[in-house]
C-alpha cells in the first residue's frame, strides 16, 4: 500500500469514527480532562494547595462552587488540577507497557518454540494474579513515587499486550513477504520491527487505548488505597482516600466530584477504544 | 523482599541491639535463600509461619478471611450471573436496535468505573441518605445469615457492576452467533415457535462461552476485594493483604498472595471441567 492510498484510508476511518455519536461524547471527555491537567493550575479560582482552616468543609456555593475540603481547600480547583498527576502516570505507564508488550509479542509469535513457552508461562504466571495485588506487592518492595506506579503498570500490563501481539504475529507469519525478507537474509530486527510490526499495528493500537482505560482505572484505585500518587497532590483517587471518613457526617461534596471526574475520563477513553474497536470489526 | 523486618516492626527509633535481637529471634537475619527453602517446606505441610504482626500462626487468620471472602463475592456472583445473561440475552435479541445500544453503553460504563467511586456514591445514596443498608460490612458476633446477607448486598454491588458489562457482553456475542447458526435456522424452519427455538436450541450453545468468561473473572473480582473491603471495614482476604502489606507482615502477605494464586487455579480448573460437562464436543477421551 502507498502512501497517499494510506493517508486516504486514515481519513475514512477518521469520518466515520466521527459519525459514532459514543465516539464524539468520549473524544470530547477526554480532551476537556487533557486541557485541564495542561492549563488547569492558571484557570482555576483558587491555589488547589493553599490551606483555609476558617473556611473548612463548607458545602457548595457562589464562592467554592464545589464546597471546600477539611483544610479548607477549594474543591473545585482541586478536581480541576487533579486531572494532572494520573493524566501523566498512566499515559506514560500505557506507553511503556506497549512497548514492552510489543517487543515480547513479537519475539514471541516469530521464534516460537521453546522461547516462546518458556515467555508465555511467564505471562500465565503474572496474569495469575490480579494486577491491585501485583502492584501491591512490588509498591511495598520497592517503595511508592509516580516512577514506581508507572513502572510497575507497564510490567503488569505488557503480558496482556504480548498475548495480543503474539496472535497477530502468528497470522502474519506464514505471509509471502517474511519469507522473502528471511530469504534477502535480512536481520531479525529488521524482519521484526520494519517488516512485520507495521502489519500489526492496528490491533496493537487498540489494546493500547483499552490498557490506557485500565491503567487510569489502576492508578486512581492504588492512589485509594495509598500506594499510587502521593499526597499533597490534589489527585482525586487520593482526595477520595482522605475524605471519604467524612461522609458518614454529610459531606458529600468533597468526594462526589472527584468521583465523578475518574468515572467521566475512564468512560471517555472507553467510548473512545469501543468506537476504533468496531471500526476494525466493520 | 526489601525492607527491615525488625525494624520495620518496631520503628525508626528502636535501638538497634533490639532490632538485631528481634531480627535473629524471627529469623529474619538469615540468607534470602534459606528463609524461602524454610518457608516454602512449611507451606506444603500446611505451616504457613508466623505473623509478625500479630505473633501468631497465619492460618487461622487466612481461612477467617477467606471465608469472609467467599460470602462477599458469592453475594455477588449470584446476583450478577443471572443479571448479566439475561442483560446480553436481550441485547442480541434486539440486536442493533435502541435497546442492544443503550445496554452495550451502561455495560461498558458500569464496568470500567473503578469499585471504590461506585462505592463511595452508593455508600452516600443507600447508607446516609436513605439509610436502607448499613455503610459497614462487619457485622455482630452471632449475627445470623439473613443479617449478614442484608450487610454484604451493598459492598457486593460495586463487584455486580465491574462484572456486568463483561458477562453480558460474552452472553450477547453467543447468543448472536447461536442466533446465526445453521441449526436455529432449522429450528425455525421445521416450525418450532420462537420461544421454543431460543429456549431449546439457541441458550444451551449461547451460554458456553459465558461460563469460562466467569471463571477468568474471579481473579479480577479478587482484585476488586482488595478495595471493597477497605471501603466497607469488611474482613477479607483483600484487606488482610492490604494491612500484611502496609505492616511489612511477609509471612501474612506471602500465605494471602499464594492462596490467590491458588485459587485462581482451582477456579480454572472447575470451570474447565464444567465446560466439558456441557459440552460434550469436548469432551475427553475414554467414554465411548
């Protein structure tokens, strides 16, 4: 395929991706939550840091259209710039799982045999295990901060993407073209990534963005439970942790927001993969 | 693992002498090596160590926990089983239509919302301002089963939700590829009603693929323990993990994380057996 018949394709997919009503609703969602983790911290109201014990937990009104939190934080702010830290971690954790994923997949599908067995029992062994508690176990060996969230998801996640991968790899294997290049005796590198990877691509697009949902879904579960982002972050899995004792008194405002945001962004990124998923399936 | 067991016990102000001490009283100073050949030794006999939190044997505190455990998630297989067939079934039976749409979109948002955010609304909606159910899992000694039932239902809807989009889903895909198959156009034909073509031909081979999608759902339904008994004060085999965890307690973390593991290769292997049960396509060898 050429380029520009290429280029053509890209832009038909992109029209009728456009014309998926779910699609548009999850592109907007999350573009809005990518604007405030960019320019959040210049537009808000208030310091999303700065302490006002007098002003502590008051409920939603003209001044803190989301009520202030126990130190007296503007809620509002808070939710807006907590879009953030997980808007860094979990794409850059995506991203290195990808990669891992892929380089795995690929050496994978195209050796076969024994390294292959031998590397699909170690994806068995990790996916045996749910990935809160991988990530539970290896944050208290080596200790929490936004690195060892985000290595730790892409070595939790890159098993998924390999196995995925790895099936793709199987089907182009047998195709004309690698055993010609395996004929020019072209290196394994090449046959690897120049030859066959751009043959996989879409399917590994799409595991990108599902993992992209997950990962968020991981980092603001870990942040709950005090292992993810660290505070003083205004993270909203982390705002959540540390004022969901409250709610038992009335004071649902400050969590409910913050909920609202992480339930919005990972149902947009969803919409999103759902729609490049059955584009692929049309 | 890293980490100084004694020290991590008796904190960043003990005197070194008597963390020495405690190290060597635990075994704690010995090579990597030894401890694991000890440990492992014992956890085939059934010894599973001591906790160094607690100064006591780890199992009786892992088979509370997974008892506990084991009602919280039955709760909620037993109401998102049926909830999540009937939800596919009636998707592909209005495939394409308004129906089919809305039920995929609510699926698929119900189950990629983390458990601790539907939680925590739920806790609001149901705890404090309606006070149907109580905000906390635990509940007295001696309670009777309708008690402890009526205190699970909330902690296990969070789990029902996650698990919905995926068991409706697989349900709605083998429903529509029963739908399309040759024998239900058979069925049709010879003249059977429509009632009883879905009923007799089409479920039975629908359901199959539902059934293993269940079983590789528990290990995911354990990870979502973790935070739901957290959330509730409920204790289980996630929050057990989660305080062994924070407490630097190895002996309690490494008895929960194996028994996990474990689990996750019973739960395979039934679902396996269950599957050749009814479907004798598969069934293996020696019968005939």
């Amino acid at each position: 395929m050429n380029t520009q018949t290429a280029a053509a394709g890209w832009r038909g997919d992109l029209r009728r991706l456009s014309r998926s009503a779910s699609f548009d609703i999850g592109v907007v969602i999350v573009l809005f939550w990518v604007a405030c983790a960019l320019f959040g911290p210049h537009l808000v109201p208030y310091d999303p840091f700065a302490d006002d014990l007098l002003n502590s937990l008051m409920p939603p009104s003209f001044a803190h259209w989301f009520g202030t939190d126990q130190l007296g934080r503007d809620v509002f702010s808070r939710v807006i710039v907590g879009a953030r830290d997980i808007l860094t971690v979990a794409p850059i954790a995506t991203v290195l799982s990808t990669i891992l994923g892929t380089a795995l997949g690929l050496t994978m599908g195209y050796f076969g045999g024994v390294i292959d067995e031998a590397l699909s029992r170690i994806v068995d062994a990790v996916l045996a295990l749910p990935t809160v508690i991988v990530a539970l176990l290896a944050l208290t060996a080596l200790g929490t901060s936004n690195i060892t969230v985000m290595v730790v998801i892409a070595f939790s996640f890159a098993p998924v993407i390999a196995r995925t991968v790895r099936s793709a790899v199987l089907a182009e294997r047998g195709f004309d073209y690698v055993a010609a290049a395996e004929l020019r005796r072209e290196n394994t590198f090449y046959i690897l990534f120049i030859e066959i990877l751009p043959n996989v691509l879409p399917p590994i697009l799409v595991e990108a963005t599902v993992r992209l949902g997950y990962a968020i879904f991981t980092v603001a579960t870990l942040s709950f439970i005090g292992f993810g982002i660290q505070p003083p972050s205004p993270d909203w899995g982390l705002s959540i942790s540390s004022n969901y004792g409250l709610i038992g008194g009335g004071f649902w405002w400050t969590v409910v927001f913050d909920g609202a945001a992480i339930a919005s962004l990972i149902i947009g990124i969803n919409l999103i993969a759902d729609g490049i998923e059955g584009l692929r399936h049309d | 693992m890293p980490g100084n067991v004694g020290r991590a016990m008796l904190g960043p102000f003990a005197d070194q002498a008597a963390v020495d001490v405690l190290n060597h009283e635990m075994g704690t100073d010995r090579p990597v090596l030894v401890q694991y050949a000890d440990w492992i030794s014992g956890f085939v006999t059934g010894d599973m160590g001591m906790s160094y939190a607690y100064r006591s044997p780890v199992a009786p505190f892992l088979g509370t926990a997974l008892l506990n455990s084991a009602k919280l998630a039955a709760v909620a297989f037993v109401l998102v089983v049926p909830l999540g067939i009937f939800g596919g079934v009636i998707a592909a039976l209005y495939r394409g239509r308004p129906t089919d749409r809305i039920l995929s979109v609510v699926g698929l948002s119900a189950t990629v919302v983390p458990e601790f955010v539907s939680g925590i609304l739920l806790i609001l909606i149901f705890g404090v301002w309606l006070r149907w159910f109580p905000i906390s899992a635990t509940w007295a000694d001696g309670a009777g089963p309708l008690t402890q039932l009526y205190h699970l239902i909330l902690p296990a809807i969070p789990l029902v939700l996650i698990l919905f989009g995926y068991i409706a889903r697989m349900a709605r895909a083998g429903m529509i590829e029963a739908l399309d198959a040759d024998y239900t156009r058979t069925a049709v034909l010879k003249g059977l009603s429509y009632p009883q073509v879905i009923w007799r031909h089409v479920l039975r081979n629908a359901l199959l693929p539902t059934i293993s999608v269940i079983a590789t759902q528990t290990v995911y339904l354990i990870g979502g323990l973790v935070v739901i008994e957290i959330l509730f004060h409920y204790q289980g085999i996630g929050s057990l993990i989660y305080t062994a965890a924070k407490k630097k307690d190895f002996p309690m973390l490494q008895a929960g994380v194996m028994s996990i593991g474990a689990l996750f290769a019973l739960t395979t292997l039934l679902a396996d057996l269950l599957y050749a049960r009814l479907n004798p396509r598969i069934r293996f060898g020696g019968q005939e």
